[in-house]
C-alpha cells in the first residue's frame, strides 16, 4: 500500500498543477488531479508556490479548508468509484451526481459521509464499516 507523507502529497499536488498548466503530459493519476484542481480556483494560489505549501499549517479554527485533504478526498472517492469498493459506492455515488445534477457536489457530500464514517471507526476502535457508508451516502441522495 501506498502510504505518502503530507510533504509528498503536497508536492504531488503543486508539481501537477505546475504542469497542467505547462500543458506538459500528465500521468492518468496527475490528468485526474488535475481536473479536481481545475475546478477549485480557490486553492489554486495554495499550489503555486511548493515551498510554502509543504511549510502551511491549515487550522480548522482559522476556518481555512486544507485543500490538499480536500483534493485528496476527492482522489480517493474518484478511486473507490473506478473500482466499485466499497461495493456498491459507484451506485451510490452515480445516483447522488444524478440527483444533484453535479458529480463535484456528489463528491462534497460523499467527503461528509467518509469524514463522518473515518472518525466513528476510530473514535470506536472498529474497523470502517464500508455498508454504513453507503447506506449514508444513499440517504443523501433521497434528501
């Protein structure tokens, strides 16, 4: 398993916006980034400057989003998607981007769902209950 520091993520996540918008060729993980990071202008100031972004701190009582969570959310509920794990997530994901007539709001909500289900598995000590988080993610989708 794949498992990189905040320090590689956040050079991955400025390194491929830097080429993106070099037009230089993109791997298909960087092509997906990059399409997470095209639709959030807001963190794109964040991406600009590698050395400030590996050194930032985002304090969630400074009300600022850490966006290189946020894009990795993105990428990893993208992932669970492509390869329908948990299953039934690709469903459940396509009805809610149906309902909502938009897959970056489907993905938002989805991000609440797997925040939600990541804190009680460790608030608990139990394992992700990957059921759970599909129930919830089609309970939002009949609101």
């Amino acid at each position: 398993m794949f498992a990189p520091s905040q320090e590689q993520v956040r050079r991955f996540f400025c390194e491929t916006w830097a080429k993106h918008q070099a037009a230089q060729p993109l791997t298909p993980l960087e092509a997906q980034a990059s399409d997470w990071i095209a639709q959030h202008p807001e963190y794109h100031a964040d991406l600009s400057d590698v050395e400030a972004a590996v050194a930032a701190v985002f304090d969630v009582e400074e009300g600022r989003t850490n966006p290189f969570l946020h894009l990795s959310m993105h990428l990893s509920i993208t992932e669970q998607v492509s390869i329908d794990q948990p299953r039934g997530i690709r469903a459940a994901v396509e009805l809610l981007a149906s309902r909502r007539q938009s897959l970056h709001e489907a993905h938002h909500e989805v991000m609440e769902s797997l925040g939600e289900m990541v804190w009680e598995s460790q608030r608990l000590g139990k394992p992700f209950d990957g059921e759970r988080y599909i129930d919830r993610i089609r309970q939002r989708a009949t609101r």
